[in-house]
C-alpha cells in the first residue's frame, strides 16, 4: 500500500511525510522539484504538477490513499479515483465548516465565503467519488508567525496592529498527526474534523514565545489599522487583502472571533493539542538563523 502525498513540502505535507516514514508506511512524495524536496530518505520523490495533467500518471501509479493538498487542479481527483484511490484524506481549512456569509456584511465575510466555497468545493468533489474520506480542516496555522522570522532575526522586532489580537493557533504536527490517523485506518471515514490549537494566543504573547524560545529579545511594536496599512503596501500587499486581514485581526480582539478552540485533537488522540510555545521551541532556527 503506498500512500500518495500532495504538497509534500509544505508545512503540514512534511510533517505528513515523516510521520507516515516513522510508521513504517511507503510514501510517495509529489513535488514539483524534487531536487529541492529534503524529505526522509525512503521516500520516493516524483515530479507532479496540479497545472499539469500530463504528470499526473506517474504520481498515482500504484496509488490507495492519498492526501490531497487543498489547491488540487480540476479533474486531479477525479484522475486519482480511476488510478484506484480508495481513501483521501482532503487537507482542508476550518473555513469549510462555517455557516454561509453574505460578503456584503464586509471584508471578513467575503473572505470566508471565499475560502468556504474554494474548500468545499475540493471536500464535494472528493465525496463523488465514492472512495472514503475524511476532511481535516485546520483553523489557523502558527506557522503563520513565519512571516516575522527576518524581522526578528535582523531587528529583534515585530510590527502588528492589535497586539491582544489572537486565535488559538494550531501547530501543522497536530494536523498532520489527523492526517496520518486517518490515512492508516479507516475509523475516521466520513469525519471533517476542525483542528486548533489548545487557547487564543494574542500577538504579544506569540512575540514572548519567540523570545522566550530564542533566547533574545524581541520587542512588539503595535502598529495603527493606517500604519499597517501604510506597510503591508510597502510589502506589496493588495489593499483587497490588507482590508481583509485588518478585519481578521478585529475580530479576535475581544473572544476568539470566529475560531473558537475546539478539542477535536484531544478527542481523536486522547493528548492535549501542541501549545504555541511549543511551537515556537520548534522553530526557533528559523527565527535566529542559527541550527539547532
């Protein structure tokens, strides 16, 4: 049985790969350039595009189950159920799960609706096929907090608005530790399963678990809606997107938002999910830039 792994360089696909290594399992890795994949020795590394059918056949020869990186190009899973999948398990997002919202109601609405109808349109089209799935639909990733790795490794800062802004941040190995559960049995077909991470961290607390984890300094410097506009536009960012993640980041001032924890991991693994400052241990590297 050789499982078939989708976006296998990604934050959660790599974690997919060696947890499905350590298992014992035969993985195959699809990538677009394997030359730079890095994954475990073991895994066979295949060159695969989502744009382009033609490397399709080589990534699903032999294939059974099969996780599926959610921006699947059209008929990549239909192509996978003829070359005799049995079991996907559709990497997600928790915006799958969310009641349906009137994008006139603002920035916040028309995003999640977006991201609702991208995501269910790859859980639908997994469901036709008649093999057995399971969704699993990550709420937002600490791997976000990434994105301040250079500031914090050449400046010993992070510049956000809304510093008591905060989500219950999931670390991808609990997502990937589902995945794996449900690539290897079959006790989660038909389950969609929202993942999180254990309690809202705000962003000054997410800065002090980097310090803390780094051993240095990191100063939170809040930044005004107008002055992290003014930046995010220096960045590159469209002002669509700039709306968008400013209404986010309010909405999770006061409470949780629209992603309250759930104990969905607890459940599933009979252990707490990973905390923030767990996460942050683990990457330290990368916000130091020295090896561990």
């Amino acid at each position: 049985m050789t499982v078939l792994v989708t976006g296998a360089t990604g934050n959660i696909g790599r974690c997919v790969v060696e947890r499905l290594v350590g298992a014992g399992q035969p993985v195959r890795a699809m990538t677009r350039n394997p030359a730079a994949a890095r994954l475990p020795a073991g895994v066979e590394v295949v060159t695969g595009d989502f744009t382009r059918p033609d490397s399709w056949a080589d990534a699903l020869r032999g294939v059974d189950r099969l996780y599926l990186f959610p921006f699947a190009g059209p008929g990549f899973v239909e192509r996978a159920a003829e070359a005799g999948v049995r079991r996907f398990v559709t990497h997600s997002a928790a915006a799958a799960g969310f009641t349906p919202r009137d994008p006139a109601d603002g920035p916040l609405a028309w995003h999640l609706e977006d991201e609702r109808t991208a995501h269910r349109a790859v859980e639908a089209a997994v469901e036709a096929t008649g093999a057995e799935w399971t969704h699993v639909r990550p709420g937002i990733l600490a791997a976000g907090a990434l994105g301040w790795a250079e500031s914090v490794r050449t400046e010993g800062v992070v510049r956000e608005p809304h510093g008591e802004s905060g989500y219950p941040l999931v670390h991808e190995a609990d997502v990937a530790e589902v995945a794996v559960a449900a690539l290897l049995t079959g006790e989660h077909a038909g389950a969609a399963y929202t993942i999180t991470g254990p309690e809202k961290v705000t962003r000054r607390e997410q800065v002090a678990a980097i310090a803390e984890a780094t051993g240095r300094d990191v100063e939170f410097v809040e930044l005004t809606e107008q002055q992290a506009r003014e930046l995010w536009a220096a960045q590159g960012y469209p002002d669509d997107v700039t709306e968008w993640l400013l209404a986010l980041s309010a909405d999770a001032i006061d409470g949780t938002g629209v992603l309250p924890p759930t104990g969905t991991f607890e459940t599933i693994t009979g252990r707490p999910p990973r905390t923030f400052r767990r996460w942050a241990a683990d990457h330290a590297a990368e916000f130091t830039g020295v090896a561990p």
